[in-house]
C-alpha cells in the first residue's frame, strides 16, 4: 500500500543529515528537534508519579526512569529500551511512548537510559540492558520487556542472555528490531533509501561495534543464537517500508520453528520509526494499542 500522507510529509520536512548522518553531535540534534516536534501532536497523558533512579549496573549507574499511570490493573513491570541506532535516543525522546504505553499497558514501564555510542562501543548498552533486567527480575519477579529498532536488538538479545541464566520472562516485544548483518535481503534492497538508508545503518554500525568480527557476536546477532527456544512469548512489529522487515519476520519464523509462542504483524504504508509519530500517524497508535494488549495478558497470567 502506499506510504501514509502524514508519514511521508513528515519525512519530505527532515533535513538530509538525518539520513545521511557524518557526525554523531549534528545527528542527535537534529534527531532532538524532530522529538521535540512531534510531542506537540502527541496525546498529554498524566501520569500518577514519574520517578528518575539509578540501577548501580556492573560498569556502570544506569539511569532508570518509571513511569506509573493513574490506573494500575497489571501486576510487574515492562522495561522499555529505545531506539536509535545506538548513538542516540533518551526517556526524554520517548516519553510520549512511554506515557502511551504505560497508561494503556496499565502497569509500571521502566525506560532505561542504556550507554550509547561512540562514548561507549559495544557491548556496553547490551550490559547495561542485561543488568536492568536481573535488576527488576529480582525487585518485580513478573517483568516484560519492549523496545524499537536498536531498542529491539538490545530486547532480543537480553531476552537470550535472561534465559541462559533461569530468568523467565513474561513477555517480549520487539519493534522493526535489528537481528543481525544483513545487506542482500529483499527489503535491504529495495527500501534502504526512505528514512533508515544504508548510509544511515553504516554510520551506526561503526559507531556502535568495536571491530567488524563484532557482527557474529549473538550479543550483536541474536539470530545466530545456537538456540531460541524456551524464549518468551513474542510479538513482533515489522513495518512494510522498511529495510530491517525481512530480518524481523526471519526472526519470528526462526522463534516459531524454535517452539516458541510468536506473533508477528507487518504495519502497511509505514516506515522504519513509525511508532514514535504518535498522534500524526494513525498507525502509530495502533501498534501502540496491540503492544500493550499483549503485555497486558502476558503479565497478567
């Protein structure tokens, strides 16, 4: 289907160096503007209490900000990790999300400020995402976990490294999430040039990974897991425009073939990051709602 209007007059206003970005500080402002942006057409939810922590993580204090909605029906927690790439993103660029989805989830939602890079190479944003969930595995018992983009990666690859150490999460969720290196697949070529191009993904691979030999690390390339069963229940959000879709549907097929209870669902007419235009595009908060439906029941059990 065509891409929606209001996404695609959304990104005809971005300016080039989001797209093809050179320097990491240029790119954070102008990723910074845009969020600033598009939290004045999001809907205002208040929350009961906003609380800004600290976990003290292996290497280093993460910062943790919960969310807890007026209404609370869910019983545990829903740790959020953000996208963007691994250079940028914050509890502040998502919080329109975050207020959505807590409000909606009905529960608490722990957004966890991971390390970026190039401050800080790889692997430490998959530490400090790990420790954020041994941390509230221990405090909550009941825990999901979510996240988009390089958010989805870091999801993914805690939800592997939870189960080899007996933690049982309730739920994963795993937004148009980066799995692996891929530059053949359909998708990668057909779509590398709206909104996440392959400049874009270049950029942030060097970044982030220390080395290429990076790539076949599985805190990296959870689809090169030995296994991927006894992996929580999980949904997966591709979205049709985007060069990372082919990888997260082969993710959910290599989960479903693995034993494990998976749902995926391609969003039409949307790109890469379609989630954050909360309140512009209408798909926004559709997926929005179906995450937290999920949750919901997941945590409920």
């Amino acid at each position: 289907m065509p891409i929606d209007i209001n996404l695609e007059k959304w990104l005809s206003q971005l300016p080039k160096e989001v797209f093809t970005p050179r320097n990491v500080e240029e790119f954070r402002k102008y990723m910074d503007e845009g969020s600033n942006i598009i939290k004045q057409f999001a809907p205002k939810i208040e929350m009961k209490e906003i609380r800004n922590e600290f976990i003290n993580g292996r290497e280093s204090k993460i910062p943790v900000r919960i969310y807890i909605p007026k209404i609370v029906e869910t019983q545990g927690i829903l740790i959020y990790l953000h996208g963007g790439g691994f250079v940028w993103g914050s509890s502040d660029s998502y919080d329109h999300v975050l207020r959505y989805l807590a409000n909606e989830c009905k529960c608490k939602v722990a957004s966890i400020d991971y390390r970026l890079a190039p401050e800080h190479k790889f692997p430490a944003a998959v530490i400090d995402s790990f420790d954020s969930v041994k941390y509230f595995y221990e405090k909550e018992k009941s825990v999901a976990i979510a996240g988009d983009s390089a958010g989805g990666n870091l999801s993914a690859v805690s939800s592997i490294l939870a189960r080899d150490e007996g933690i049982k999460l309730k739920a994963s969720v795993l937004i148009y999430p980066t799995v692996g290196y891929d530059a053949t697949s359909k998708s990668m070529r057909e779509y590398s040039n709206i909104f996440l191009t392959r400049e874009a993904m270049n950029f942030f691979g060097l970044m982030y990974l220390k080395s290429p030999t990076d790539i076949y690390d599985i805190r990296f390339s959870p689809i090169l897991a030995e296994s991927h069963k006894n992996l929580p229940p999980t949904l997966i959000i591709t979205a049709e425009y985007d060069p990372l879709r082919d990888q997260g549907e082969t993710y959910a097929s290599i989960l479903n073939r693995s034993g494990v209870e998976t749902i995926q669902i391609r969003f039409g007419g949307v790109t890469h990051g379609f989630i954050n235009l909360l309140g512009i595009v209408p798909s926004a908060e559709v997926t929005l709602q179906t995450i937290s439906s999920f949750i919901r029941s997941k945590l409920n059990k």
